[in-house]
C-alpha cells in the first residue's frame, strides 16, 4: 500500500470498488449461479458465497469479533445468493465507516491463527479483493467494468505486495501463481496478471 494512503481514502477506496461489485452482482439471475468464474474453483453461485462470508468476516472484525471463525464460514450457494451478497456487502461498508483509527485491530484467521491488522492494512486487503472480484462477477457475465484510474491506481500498489511463490499452488489459496505481464499492461491488467487471473 503507498505509505501515503491515510484511513479515509482507503475507506473511501474501497467503498467504491464494493459499490462496483454491488451494481455488478445486480445483474446476477439465477440461473447464472453455475456459470464457471474466473476463479476456477468455483462456480458463480460459490463465489458470491465466499464474498458474502468475506464481507461478513471483515465487518465482525471492524466490530472486534474478527477471530470468531464462524463469521467467516461460506453458506452454500443457493438462489438467493445475490441477495445475501447486496446485504453484506453494505453491512461491511457499514462496519467500515464506523473504524476511527488506522491502528484498531482487525483479527483476521484466514491469514493465521492469532493473525490481527491494522485498520488501514485490513481495509487495504478487502478493497484489493472487492477490485478483483468485482472483476470476476463482470468477467462471469460477460459485462464491461470499468474502473476509475484512481481506484487502480491505489489498488496496484496492493496487488504488487501480495508475494508470489509455490504456496499458491496449494488447496485453497487466495490467488494462483502469477502471470507474465503484457508489455503494454495497464494498472487493470497488472493488478490481474499478478495476482494470477487470467484474461482469456
């Protein structure tokens, strides 16, 4: 994250990129719950699951139970997966604009046992993924997304810093290993290439 990035606009950042989501999965339907994603693993009906116990993970941190696994734990997918995706993701915004400090801690397990953030990092690594799965849901029905610059602009610094390595190999990782950048890659595609989803 540039070390210039204060509480506010991370906050504000990341609101925007989770309202980019929002208008996205707005136009979920049900029968596009099993279309493939991006994120191979998973089918649409799975992904929304995951953001949607994300979201649900992030807001119990802001509010200080962040350590409690079970708000992190996936429902199954079903048909009202959209729906339960639009209510947290507002809930998480919710719980965010309430955060006062850049030092309050956010207990996050899926990074470890006992692992605990600063606000500012914490805000930084959910407004990471919300640009990233914002683009997976759009990339899953085939629909434009588009950015604003300054949204990818503080979000590259943030993908960049995700290390890479073998690790992400294994079963349930975040992100699958890198990808070679295009010479001509814009902030969109380096965020993507680096944190190893693939375009085509």
């Amino acid at each position: 994250m540039n070390m210039g990035t204060n509480l506010v606009a991370i906050k504000a950042f990341d609101d925007r990129a989770v309202r980019e989501s929002i208008a996205v999965v707005r136009r979920v339907n049900v029968a596009d719950l099993t279309r493939p994603t991006p994120c191979s693993a998973w089918d649409l009906g799975e992904l929304l699951a995951h953001m949607t116990a994300q979201h649900r993970g992030f807001a119990a941190a802001a509010r200080g139970d962040g350590g409690d696994p079970t708000h992190w734990k996936a429902e199954a997918p079903g048909p009202e997966a959209a729906g339960k995706y639009l209510a947290a993701a507002e809930g998480a915004l919710a719980a965010f604009a309430e955060v006062g400090t850049e030092e309050q801690e956010f207990a996050l397990p899926e990074f470890g046992p006992g692992a605990v953030f600063p606000a500012i990092r914490a805000i930084g690594f959910h407004f990471l993924d919300y640009v990233v799965h914002a683009w997976d849901v759009a990339r899953t029905l085939d629909l434009p997304i588009a950015f604003d610059p300054g949204i990818l602009d503080a979000a590259l610094p943030i993908a960049l810093a995700v290390p890479d390595g073998a690790f992400r190999t294994q079963p349930g990782a975040a992100f699958a290993p890198s990808l070679p950048e295009p010479a001509d890659a814009d902030a969109l595609t380096r965020i993507l290439m680096h944190l190893g989803r693939p375009l085509s």
